[in-house]
C-alpha cells in the first residue's frame, strides 16, 4: 500500500518517535511511506497516487490537514495515528496507538465510511464544536502545559475559571426553531473529551448535526453533565435539550468564545452547517 504520513515535524521528540515507530512497522510490512509537513500538504500535488492518507496527530492537526485542502474528493481514504492531545477521531474510528496494531487496523477489509463534514463559520469540524463554558475553557489552556501534561492542561483552565464562571445566554436557531441555552455541543461522535459520552446517537456518518443544549450552566450543572458522560448514563436531564438540524445559527450579546475539536475557533456569532462534501475514513 502506497501510505502518505502527514505530519508535524516540529511537534515534541517523544511523539516523532511514535511515528518513526509506526514507519518501521508499516515498512516492515512492505508499505510504502512517503513523508509531508502538515501544515503545507496538499493532496493533488503531494501524493496523488496514494492509496491511504494516514494524519499522525490529534483531532487539531487533522482539521487542519483536512481545512487546507482544495478538493476533498481528491483526498484518498484517511486514517488517523493517535499522537495528539485527546485523540478523539482516533478513537470514534478504532484506530490503535500502538503501531503494529495500527497497521493490522488499516490492512483490514472494512468498507470506507463517509463522514459529512461539518463547518463552523466556514472552517471544518471533524469531531465536536462548543461554545459557552466548555470553549471558554479550552480558551483558556496554555499550550505551554498542554505540552508538558496534555490533558491536565483542560482541568487547570476549568479550574481557573471557578471563581469568575462564565454564564452568558445564547440564542440558538437550529433550522428555524429558537431557543435559549447557556452552552451548546455540537456533537458528531459518542465520545468527548476522552473516553466519555455525551451523545450516544452520535456518530461520525450521521447525517444531520446533532446538538445538545444546557438552558442553564451554573457550576452544579457543568457537574451533572461530567457524571453523566463519566457514568455511561443514557438518560439525560429533563432539562437539556437534543436536536437534529442541518443548519445552526448560534448568537449572544457578549463575545463568547467557540472551540471546534479542542482548539479555539474564535468567538460568537457561529453559523454550523453540514456539507455536502466529506471525508471517506478507512
């Protein structure tokens, strides 16, 4: 198989041998790898002869790989090494850290499957988008400590924010219906944040967004949302709310921050609509 592994070359020593691991088990198993930068990838250009595009990194990196590229349909099917952060993609789609299982992973005869891709004022979402308390936090995150801890670095911006807790009104139209929420989860997988769920009827090939919406945020709200993703629980509070929609419109008087897949993306006002276009995972 004809692999073309993009990636950041600058990113921390210990995860660049991950992904010289990861060449030594593919190349053992007589595939073929050629190396890209991926904050200049170009699929057309750089590998137009490649029968698999693997992104080493996290959800972050292949949100970029993916936003950069002028035609999707010239991408060939993606897989995704798990060497970021939280890994969210790479989890939703079983794909393993450990580099000889990955490889026996992408050798699988398993059918492609299309994810519609989702944008967020115009730039794509793979896995999830928030805004409210949750994007405030991940504002919030030193990407200093993200480097040294990963996923602690969440907790310390949360934790940051007890004493000031950010609760503002959203005004949210989701295909012409209106409502008020004080966060709002835009969800395109079971898991958020790491091995939790927040949507069991979330998936990756769903055809509409599906989004969940807490009138209120207060700090005890925030807390039965994290029991019940921790918890497995499938019965959410009477008082959330879960939509489907294609498009979704998401406002507020103050400027509220947005995330999408565990990165900043500005603030409100946010448009989230679902292309016709999309991504075919392997």
């Amino acid at each position: 198989m004809r692999i073309a592994l993009v990636y950041n070359p600058g990113m921390a020593a210990r995860r660049l041998k991950r992904i010289a691991a990861l060449v030594r088990a593919l190349e053992t198993r007589g595939h073929g790898v050629s190396h890209h930068d991926s904050l200049t990838f170009d699929a057309p250009r750089d590998c137009p002869n490649a029968d698999l595009l693997c992104i080493a990194g996290g959800d972050g990196s292949a949100r970029l790989v993916i936003g950069n590229q002028r035609d999707l349909a010239a991408l060939p099917p993606v897989a995704i090494y798990p060497v970021g952060t939280i890994n969210l993609l790479a989890r939703e789609l079983d794909y393993p850290a450990d580099p000889m299982q990955f490889a026996t992973r992408i050798e699988a005869d398993r059918p492609l499957l299309h994810s519609p891709l989702v944008r967020l004022n115009g730039a794509p979402v793979l896995a999830c988008a928030s805004a409210g308390v949750d994007a405030q936090t991940v504002a919030g995150v030193s990407e200093a400590l993200k480097a040294r801890v990963g996923r602690l670095a969440y907790g310390a911006a949360l934790a940051s924010l007890l004493w000031r807790w950010p609760r503002t009104p959203l005004r949210i139209v989701a295909d012409g219906q209106a409502f008020t929420a004080e966060a709002a989860f835009v969800l395109r997988g079971r898991f958020y944040a790491g091995p939790w769920t927040l949507d069991p009827a979330a998936h990756l090939a769903h055809p509409r967004l599906r989004v969940l919406a807490l009138p209120r945020c207060r700090r005890r709200d925030l807390i039965a949302l994290g029991l019940y993703a921790v918890t497995g629980s499938r019965r959410a509070h009477p008082s959330w709310q879960v939509v489907e929609c294609e498009t979704l419109e998401i406002t507020s008087t103050a400027p509220v921050p947005v995330q999408a897949d565990g990165d900043a993306a500005g603030h409100l006002p946010a448009t989230v609509t679902l292309s016709d276009t999309g991504v075919r995972y392997a």
